[in-house]
C-alpha cells in the first residue's frame, strides 16, 4: 500500500469518528438539559402530630420507670458500706505509755539541768555538763540599753529627793 491510500483511510475513519462525537456530545446536552429543567424537591421537616409525641413520651417514661427498678438492687450493697468502720491502726496504749514516759524523762532532765544552773554560782561552775539527751544550752545575748521614756523620766524626777534637785538646779 502507498501512503496516499492510508491517509485516505485515516482521514475516512477520522470523519466517521467525528460524526459519533457529535452525535454523542448532543445526546449528553439533551440529557443536562432535561435534568437542569427539572426542579429538585426541597425536603420538608417532618412533623410529629400531639397524639404521636405523647405515645413517644409515654413510651420513654415506661423505659425510665424500668431502668429505675433495675438499678434499685444496687442501694443494697451501699447498706454494707454502713457497716460500722474497720478499726484504725495506730499505737496500741503500752506503746503510747512507753513513749510517754520516755518524754517524760526527757524533760525532768532538761529541768534539773537548769535547776542545777541556776544554784551552781558562775565563778566555781567550771564546765557544765549537759543532761543526756538534753539539748545545748545557748548563750543569752545582752539585751541593748534603750533610751528612757518619758514616763520613766517623769517618775525618776518625783522619786528624787528635794537636795538632789537643788544640786541640779544651781
């Protein structure tokens, strides 16, 4: 075959194919068309009459009203919990009389050590030896001097004898 004739075939089958295309696509218009004139249904709310509401309500109530029957049981395991308390644990009362008394010691000891302090002059005390298990004594701070107050000054200079405020006042 020479290419004269196949592009003659070429070009018959290109026409054939041209002509369906047009037939198709003029079809498919049609259909559009017909679908774009045929207005779509805007879906109402349905609406429920009374008498369909109430069956609605009534039948859910007797629902509620059965679940509530079924779930009465359970307050009889909340009747155990009233049950009087487990006893709490904690110090049996020799073990608080021993602690008790060991404070107790503590403390007499702490006293008469500053019992025996105070007696014991400074100058013949020498080293103190602290109680066992007493706790360090600490050394007091003086105390800074203030200035007197004017109720100070006041009774300073009734309580003064009459010569002592003649010697002031020359």
């Amino acid at each position: 075959m020479d290419t004269a004739s196949i592009i003659a075939t070429l070009d018959a089958e290109i026409a054939k194919l041209q002509e369906a295309r047009t037939l198709l696509s003029r079809i498919a218009n049609v259909t559009i068309a017909k679908q774009a004139a045929v207005p779509t249904k805007k879906r109402r709310k349905r609406k429920l009459s009374k008498e369909a509401r109430e069956r609605i309500a009534a039948a859910q109530r007797k629902r509620w009203a059965a679940a509530r029957k079924a779930a009465k049981p359970a307050p009889a395991k909340a009747a155990k919990k009233t049950a009087p308390p487990t006893k709490k644990k904690g110090m049996s009362a020799a073990v608080r009389k021993r602690i008790a008394a060991a404070q107790k010691k503590r403390w007499a000891a702490i006293r008469a050590a500053k019992e025996a302090a105070k007696k014991v002059p400074a100058k013949t005390a020498g080293k103190k030896v602290p109680a066992k298990n007493a706790a360090p004594a600490k050394p007091k701070k003086a105390a800074p001097k203030k200035a007197p107050t004017a109720k100070a000054k006041k009774a300073a200079s009734e309580n003064a004898t009459p010569a002592a405020t003649e010697a002031a006042t020359s």
